[in-house]
C-alpha cells in the first residue's frame, strides 16, 4: 500500500524542520531550486530513517511545479504541501523577489490545489516582514489577493517604479502570501483542504544567517534587543506550530496566518523600531 505523501518545497532549515516533524510514516517528497541543498537534506533525512524522494523545482515556473505536482500524486494521497521556498532581500533582485517569493507561492496554490487529497492541508511560510509596512489601500488588498496568478505581476503597484528597493519587494511579497491564503482558503476549501501561513520572526537558518551577516545585519540586531523574547528562534519553534496548522485539531483553521516573531511587530507598533520601507 502507498503511504500519504507530505510535499515539502524548499529543503533549506525551515522546510528541514517541518519535514523531520511531520514527514514519520509518510513519503516525504522534498523539492528544491539547488541540487546541492536538496541532495544533502535528503541524505540525512535517509539517514534518520525517513522515507525521502527527490525532485528539482523552481517555483517561479509554473511548468516545473506542475510537474512536481504530478510526481507527488503519482506517489500516494497528497495530503500536505508545505511552501518554504524563498528569497531575501539580501539574496536576490526585486523582480527575482517578486517572482519567487509572491509570484512563485501563488503558483504552489493552483497547481497543488489539483492534487491535494480531501481532508489535506497546506502551509505556506510568510513573513513578519509581511505585518511590517502599514495597511494597503483596500483596493490594492484585493488585487494582490484575488488577481488571476498570470496577471500578478502586471500589477502597477508591482511595477519597478513603484518598488523603490528589495526590502519593499519582499514586504509585499509577504503580505501578498497572507492575502492569497485567505483567498486560496475559499478554492482549496471547495475540495475538502484546508490552506494556512506561517509569518516567522527570525529563525536561525542559512536564509538569517546570511541577512544577519550583511550590511543591515544590525538591524536584526536591533529587532531582537527591543523585542519582549529578546531572542531569534531555532527552525523547530516554527515546526511545531506547522505541525498544529497541518493536523487535526486546526480542522476549523484555514485561510489564517500566524505571527511567530518573539514579539517584534509588537515592538515596531508600540514605537520601540522604526517600521521599515
Ligand atoms: N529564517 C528566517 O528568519 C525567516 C524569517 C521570516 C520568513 N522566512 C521565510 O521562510 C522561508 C524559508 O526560509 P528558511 O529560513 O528556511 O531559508 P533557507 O534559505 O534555509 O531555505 C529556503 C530554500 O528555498 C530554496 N529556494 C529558493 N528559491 C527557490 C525557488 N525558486 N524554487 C524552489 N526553491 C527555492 C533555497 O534553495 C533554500 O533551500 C522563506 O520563504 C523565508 O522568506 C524566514
């Protein structure tokens, strides 16, 4: 008999935690843009015992995630699909953000949204760069939630003269990610799934370390020491709360975000951070 599948795209240390958390008894698919990181996950998630397959993806294309999609299905009964992969504002252009981290997640939504199993759930990781920048308009709110995903990024407000820098790009990109859950709730919800996001703090992985080694990484600093846990937080902290998204006592959580930021945004509302932009 096939195992359920648990599909986990970006095998970096976010998706590395959810997998070893949720992955025991499953097959757990990993897919990731870098062979490197892919294969090195993969071996030691063999190594403890999981049962790992492997698939090379890019998320900002939207043929490669299909066939991604597919391969899960082909495996067993989808029933959870979590999104880590992503791009910083230190990693990456603004229109490699855009397409990643905003264009690239909407992307994961439609075309596992075919395959997930009734009673199944996915998972998206955010940002708490996404709660940073103040309220949208309401109109731009539901361009960026319900535009069809092809037409995303012909947005004007996603135009590189309205994006003044990579920091903006990935801020939208996030908020983006928890307006699209909600409206991916509704269409996921019609096949019996439930959908819901993540909005890390800072999470001690490659992606933080390399931000927290750069230019800004005083900023960081800075968030951390004006925050009530005055602490960043390892990978686990974040499975163990995937794990209650993608389980069954969330049964009535879906189209939610959860802010898992050891306080920061409270700080930058309280006035103790500037807010960003
Ligand atoms: N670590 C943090 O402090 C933090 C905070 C807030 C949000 N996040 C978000 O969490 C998610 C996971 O981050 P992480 O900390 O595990 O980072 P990470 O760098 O360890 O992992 C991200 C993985 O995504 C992969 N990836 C990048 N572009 C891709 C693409 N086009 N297609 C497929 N895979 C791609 C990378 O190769 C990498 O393995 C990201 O979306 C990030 O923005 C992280």
């Amino acid at each position: 008999m096939k195992k359920d599948v648990i599909v986990i795209i970006g095998a970096g240390g976010i998706g590395i935690a959810i997998a070893r958390r949720q992955g025991v008894g499953k097959t757990v698919l990993l897919a990731d843009y870098s062979e490197k990181t892919l294969q090195a996950a993969a071996q030691d998630l063999r190594g403890a015992s999981y049962t790992v397959e492997t698939q090379l993806v890019d998320v900002s294309d939207r043929a490669s995630v299909a066939k991604l999609a597919a391969h899960a299905a082909s495996l067993g009964a989808v029933v959870q699909v979590v999104n880590t992969a992503g791009v910083s504002p230190n990693m990456a252009p603004v229109d490699r953000i855009l397409a990643v981290d905003l264009y690239g997640s909407a992307v994961v939504f439609d075309e596992f949204e075919r395959v997930i199993a009734p009673g199944g759930s996915g998972l998206l990781i955010s940002s708490m760069a996404g709660h940073m920048m103040p309220a949208l308009p309401p109109e731009q709110d539901q361009a960026l939630a319900h535009t069809p995903t092809e037409e995303l990024l012909k947005l004007p407000m996603l135009q590189a003269d309205k994006i003044p820098n990579t920091l903006v790009a990935y801020m939208l990109s996030k908020r983006a990610n928890i307006l699209r859950v909600q409206a991916s709730a509704m269409t996921w919800g019609a096949r019996g799934a439930r959908v819901n996001c993540i909005s890390p703090g800072i999470i001690v992985t490659p992606l933080a370390r390399h931000e927290l080694e750069s230019e800004i990484g005083h900023i960081y600093q800075a968030m951390v020491e004006a925050s009530p846990s005055k602490r960043m937080a390892p990978p686990d902290e974040i499975a163990t709360a995937a794990s209650f998204l993608l389980g069954p006592d969330a049964g009535f959580i879906t189209g939610s975000d959860l802010l898992i930021d050891g306080g920061v945004i409270a700080a930058m509302r309280a006035g103790k951070l500037p807010t960003p932009g």
